[in-house]
C-alpha cells in the first residue's frame, strides 16, 4: 500500500496538475500555429518566392519501379517543419516576454506598508513619549 500511497500523494500534487494543462494547452496551441503557418504565412511567402510549395519540394533519388514507391529526399517538408517552429519558438517568446513584462510592473508597482504589529505599534508609542519627555524641561 505505500506505493499507491505515495503515487497518489504524486499525483495530486499541484505541479502535475498544472504541468498537464500545460502540456494540454500547448498541444492546442501547436495546432493554432500549425494552421497560422500553413495556412497564413506560407501561402503569400511562397507566392513571393514564384509560387513554390515548400512541401512539394524534393529530390528524386531513385524512380519508382512497378510497386516500389520512388525514394525521395523531402526537403520541402523539413524547410516548412523548420519554419513552424521558428514562428512557434517567436510565439511563445512573446508570450514569455509579455509575461516577464507584467511580472515587473506588478513588482514596481507601489505596495501599501506593511501594518505594525502591536510590538512595533507599542515600541513606536514608547519612543514617541520618550522623545517628548526630553523636550520638556
């Protein structure tokens, strides 16, 4: 029983729960990119380069023959692969970024003193008397 125990102590914790929606989120997010990409960047992108379709990009290194499917190096599909994760890898940086951004506003942000606690309070009436006792003649 301490196994289950201590998996289950696992389980719950606060950081596997966030880590799951995160990686959940970010396999949303992926396709949100994903189609940014596919469907946004690269369509004008290779309009301006004479209407090229980087993933048809390829080079034959060996014909088909009968039932055997041609061996071709697709490096179409690597240039756009490489492509999505730049646009992936700035996405997410502007996210990091706005985020480090709000984090330092918050921390500049003026915060209200701290209230004395009733030590503080009573040693500051104490010092406050004391003072005026050596004003007075």
């Amino acid at each position: 029983m301490g196994v289950l125990n201590e998996f289950k102590a696992f389980a719950v914790k606060g950081n596997v729960v966030d880590m799951a929606v995160g990686i959940i989120i970010g396999a949303a997010f992926g396709k949100i990119v994903s189609s940014f990409v596919g469907d946004v960047i690269m369509p004008p992108l290779g309009l301006l380069i004479g209407g090229v379709d980087f993933s048809d990009l390829a080079i034959t290194l060996k014909a088909a023959q009968g039932d055997v499917p041609a061996v071709v190096l697709a490096y179409g599909k690597f240039i756009q692969t490489v492509i999505d994760f730049i646009i992936v890898a700035f996405a997410i940086f502007m996210g990091v970024k706005a985020i480090n951004r709000l984090k330092r506003e918050e921390a500049k942000a003026p915060s209200a003193p701290p209230t004395p606690t009733p030590q503080e309070t009573l040693l500051t009436e104490i010092r406050d008397l004391l003072k005026e006792q050596r004003r007075l003649p």
